[in-house]
C-alpha cells in the first residue's frame, strides 16, 4: 500500500462528487514522484481517450501563478518599479478616480477593491481594506507587465522557466489537440470563456500533472541548467510569501503573488487547517489544485475536467480535505 493511497481516495470521492469525466493525483516529495495515479476519461464521448501522463487538463486560476511569477520576475530585473508602485499613470485613458490608491501588491492578493459592472469598471471598497476575487485585478496586471516590459507574460515564461527546463507539457494553447481534455461545463456558464490568444493572459492554459508538479517543485529548490542557475530561488520564495496588504483584516485570506499562503485562519481560506504553516496552494475552477508544503518538500498536484461546482458541492470543504488528507499520510 503507498502512503498516499489515501490521498487518491479523497481525489476518487471529489471525483464522484463533481462533473467529471477524469481525474488525476501526483505527489512529489524531495523532487521525487511518490505517488501517480490516473482513471477515467478525457471526455464523455464514446471512445474518448482514457487519462493519462501526458493528458493535458485546463488549469483555470492555476494559471495566475504564473502571471505572478511574470510580475515577480520584472520587479527583481528592475522592470517594474515595486509592488508598491500604483498603477493609475499606467493607465492614462481609465478613470483615476476609481484607480486611485490601487497598487500592484493589491493586484496580486485580490485587495485592490475593483470590480467590472456592466462592463462598466467600478470600485467596490477602498484599496487595502477589503479582500475579493475578481478578475479584473489580473487583466489589469497582465496588461501591466506587458506595457512595462514589451514582452507577453508566455514569452517570459516560456523563456525563463518552461523551454529552459524542458518543460513542454504545460502552456497557452490556442488549439487544442488529442492530449487536451474537454471541459465539462454547464451550458452557458458566466464564467467560462476560452480565447485562440495565447499570449498568457487569457484563460485558456493546460498541462499534465506531472509537468504541474515540476513546476510547483521549482518553488522549493534552486534549479540549475548546464550547471548555471536558472531562476533564483529568492524569485520563488518572493512568489509565495505574503504579500497581503498590512491594511488588510485578519479574517480574511492571505495572498503571495496570487498564491493562497498558510496564515491565520478565516473562512474563506482554501488551505486545510491540518497543513503545515508554511504551505501555499493554488485551486482552480475545474477544481485543479497545486499544494506546496515546504516543510515537507511535498508537491501535490490533483486535476479534474470540470468547470464549477456541481449542486451540494463545497469546494472550499472538499480542497481543504485534500490537503489536510495530504498531511494525515504524512505522519
């Protein structure tokens, strides 16, 4: 029996409980792959192809670490000024009345206190006092890193990390191919939308669970290529500390660059009560979910082809589980 076997029976019972048609666990722990298990289909058409290593699932949100490492990796090359740089002159054509006091550091952690209307921006609660998850808070930093450093956040990407490290089952895809799952979704769902644009700021970036994984094990070891560092693992550790305004209430999440961090409890916290302090996770809409537990080394990567919760379904409750089911079969 592997030590994580009851990991993959907390993914198999999500699995039952949501509109799936696969689903998929890996595990690594000091870099090395613990744990591995795939069932179920990539699709519900007839003779669709089973889950497998290289199946790419849709990373939904899972896709903003990347954008923050984009905006982390500017800000140490001097491109960007800091996170406390506000983002008003940037955007000469918006109201700035409504962007005032909104600074890079409340894009990331979701306390910028924006929200699209109508199509219409306006500004829910003074920047800093507040914590919500909207969008528009990483469609502004997108178009940010791209006005400041005249690169697309899959260029700096790509470059930097996944061409580097041969990481070649995860990105942007404008066409989908035989390895790509489909997106079981409600019709019509408000919140789904898919874009040929891969330029790294629209939502349409898959990867395998292994692939996945190795990115999140980057955040835990320097990585050298040819014998010459890479990223430094300072960027990383910049990533995923809390980044959270000071301003900020203590019942609410607390953030790095759009990672979920380990902290003081609240409600609306994705992390298990259960994982250790220093943790940081990551959940998407098709309830993809990227846990790091440094203190462990552990990287615990799960994936779906859903898109939403279904009926009776508690997504916080369930991905908390996950983690704290991770931790269980660790001691």
């Amino acid at each position: 029996m592997n030590q994580f076997t009851l990991v993959w029976e907390n993914v198999l019972n999500t699995f039952h409980q949501v509109d799936a048609s696969g689903a998929a666990l890996m595990i690594m722990k000091e870099g090395q792959v613990v744990a591995e298990s795939y069932t179920g289909f990539q699709s519900n058409a007839f003779g669709a192809r089973a889950i497998q290593k290289d199946t790419l699932f849709h990373l939904a949100s899972v896709r903003k670490t990347f954008i923050g490492f984009a905006a982390a990796y500017l800000i140490q090359e001097g491109v960007i000024q800091s996170l406390e740089q506000e983002i008003a002159p940037i955007f000469p054509e918006m109201d700035s009345g409504i962007l005032e006091g909104v600074s890079i550091r409340h894009l990331i952690t979701h306390t910028h206190g924006l929200r699209l209307v109508n199509g219409e921006l306006e500004k829910e609660f003074p920047a800093g006092t507040s914590w919500a998850y909207r969008n528009i808070g990483v469609d502004l930093l997108s178009e940010i890193i791209k006005k400041s450093s005249g690169r697309t956040i899959a260029n700096i990407v790509e470059t930097e990390v996944l061409a580097p490290l041969g990481l070649t089952e995860i990105g942007w895809y404008g066409e989908l191919d035989s390895r790509h799952v489909e997106v079981i979704r409600k019709e019509n769902d408000p919140h789904w939308y898919t874009s040929n644009n891969v330029d790294g700021s629209q939502m349409n970036m898959f990867a395998s669970v292994r692939d996945l994984a190795r990115w999140g094990a980057l955040h835990l070891t320097n990585v050298k290529v040819d014998g010459k560092q890479l990223i430094p693992l300072e960027i990383f550790e910049y990533c995923t500390a809390v980044q959270s305004p000071n301003t900020l209430p203590l019942d609410y999440p607390r953030n790095g660059f759009f990672w979920f961090v380990q902290g003081a409890s609240c409600d609306r916290t994705e992390i298990g009560e259960e994982v250790s302090n220093d943790a940081y996770q990551i959940l998407g809409y098709t309830n993809v979910t990227l846990l790091v537990i440094p203190e462990h080394k552990i990287v615990a990567v799960r994936a779906f082809n859903n898109f939403g919760s279904s009926v009776g379904y508690d997504y916080l409750k369930d991905v908390r589980g996950f983690g704290n089911c991770v931790m269980e079969c660790l001691r």
